[in-house]
C-alpha cells in the first residue's frame, strides 16, 4: 500500500471518529454507542498495522470519554 493511500485510510478513520463522537454527543449519555468506536479501529488495525491501530483505539477512548463527560446534564 502506498503512503498516500495509508493517509487516506488513516484520514478516513479519524472522520469517522468525529461523526461517531458528534452522534455520541447529540445522543447523551442514556444510549451508548462505544461499541460503534471499534470499526475505525479496526480498519486502521487491519490496514495500517499496529501502531496506527493503537493511536486509532487511544484517540476513540478520549473521543468517547469526552462525549460521555460532554453530554451529562447536571442540574
């Protein structure tokens, strides 16, 4: 696989990783889709390779945490 392909794959995740946090957000906190986060890291595993995998799986578990602590009303 060329670099520039490998870009756009890595480019690719990290799209899907924002939509899966904006729709995690706007959802709340009462449904959870962190099993949805496992797709692009798979695929950025599966393509990519370890590190990429790990840097994928590290920036969903911020993502998720951060939607999680975002979308609590506290009143």
């Amino acid at each position: 696989m060329r670099l520039r392909d490998k870009t756009l794959v890595f480019c690719l995740c990290l799209v899907m990783l924002m939509v899966l946090g904006w729709l995690d957000y706007v959802t709340g906190y009462e449904l959870n889709l962190f099993i949805f986060y496992s797709l692009p890291v798979g695929i950025a595993a599966w393509h990519l390779g370890r590190w990429p995998g790990v840097a994928m799986s590290v920036a969903s578990a911020l993502i998720s945490a951060l939607t999680d602590r975002k979308s609590t009303r506290l009143n």
